[in-house]
C-alpha cells in the first residue's frame, strides 16, 4: 500500500523522546525493566502492524500506543514463557492478537482525552519504513528488531569512542565496516585518516569487539532473565 505523509507526532526524529512517559520506572517484569523492551521493541511492532496489518501510519500509530499500554496493563511480560519460544516471537504473536481484537472491536486506539498516551518518535519509524515487505511476518518482525538493536548499538559505540577520545577509532570502522557500498581496503582508510595501516587493523578489531559486546547487553536489556542470549545476539550480525 502507498504510504501517506508522516505527521509531526513524536518529537525529533532519530532518538527516542526525552518527553515519553515511563511505562514503568524501574520496574522488571521477568527480569526485563518495561522500558527497555519498549525502546529495543517499539519500532519493530509500529512497522510490523504497517507492513503485515496493511495500516495506514496514522492508525499503526495507535496501534503501537495501545499495545505497550496493554503490555503493562495485562502485565504480558511476566506471561513468557522461554520454554515455549523466543521473546520476539511471543511478543510477536501479542501484537497479533491485539490487532486482532481491534479490528473484531471495530475501534482504533484514541490519542489524549485524558487516555493514557506513550509518546514515540513514529517520523523516524516511517522513514526507515520500506514498502517490499519480506515474505513472511516472522522476517518483517526479526528484520526490524535485528535493524534496532544494531543502530542502537553502534549509535552508542559512536557516543563511547567520542567520550574516550576514540572519534578516529570509529571513523575507521564506519568506513569499512557500515559503508553501503564497496568497502575500502585498509591501505585506503589509512591514507584516509593519516593513520599507519596497522593501527587500521587494531581500531577495527577493537570497535568490532566493543559493539558485540553493546549488542549483547542490548539483548539481554530486552529479554526476560534466563533466556538464552547468545542465539539472538548472533541474528543481530546476520
């Protein structure tokens, strides 16, 4: 389906709102604090309910607001069960089903009046957006949690090396690790950034190993205490 214009609900884009409430302060629920699930997952269900629900963004966003209110309110989290599936999966199939329950209901989720409101950044959410959905609804959910894990990750390796005096660490790995096209040898990032070539290589392997370990923490920041990271951090990279 074509998609319309975006509004500006949501605050700046490419961050998450300073001005959102806290689903629950401190809280954890199976282990995972609310709040975390919320930023590593929010984007993931917005496109998911766009992509495989057909939703126009203005009802997606609704959706979205409705579906973590409901996460707290039925307190789903403390439903999992890792025996059964992955986090993503059960947290998948909650979507379908509040979905499905509003359309049977044949209402949408209203904003304000006094409704409890979770404020997201849905502009940054609808540019990534891509009209080919995957074939599947299990790889449109895991492509757009895979996508913002790792962004999150690498934005906050970039903050760290920036914090550390470490900017030409990162540029290197920016250059040959997360460029679009082909990557550049090291002999050309060392031209670059004025560096010998073997330092090239020692900022790269550092960076690749201080954002594993981003990733991992980022995963294990959004799934329920006694999962099995290990599997989801390596979807990340693949």
């Amino acid at each position: 389906m074509p998609y319309e214009p975006d509004t500006g609900m949501g605050g700046n884009a490419g961050r998450f709102p300073s001005t959102r409430i806290s689903l629950v302060e401190g809280a954890r629920e199976g282990g995972a604090a609310l709040e975390d699930v919320l930023r590593v997952y929010w984007k993931p269900v917005y496109k998911y309910i766009r992509l495989h629900w057909n939703k126009g963004n203005e009802e997606a966003k609704d959706l979205t607001q409705g579906f973590f209110v409901s996460l707290m309110e039925r307190e789903l989290i403390a439903r999992y069960d890792r025996s059964r599936a992955a986090f993503r999966t059960y947290l998948r199939t909650c979507v379908d089903g509040f979905v499905s329950n509003r359309n049977d209901a044949d209402r949408a989720a209203k904003r304000g009046g006094g409704s409890v409101h979770v404020d997201l950044d849905f502009n940054s959410a609808e540019n990534e957006l891509v009209s080919a959905s995957p074939a599947t609804p299990e790889e449109i959910f895991l492509r757009e949690w895979q996508r913002e894990i790792f962004a999150q990750s690498v934005e906050q390796l970039r903050a760290d090396c920036e914090a550390a005096g470490k900017l030409l660490w990162f540029r290197a790995f920016e250059l040959h690790d997360l460029g679009d096209e082909g990557r550049p040898g090291y002999d050309e990032i060392a031209r670059e950034l004025s560096t010998p070539v073997t330092q090239v290589t020692n900022h790269l392997s550092w960076c690749r190993r201080e954002l594993r370990k981003r990733v991992v923490a980022r995963v294990e920041g959004s799934t329920p205490e006694g999962f099995d990271v290990r599997a989801d951090a390596r979807a990340v990279f693949r």
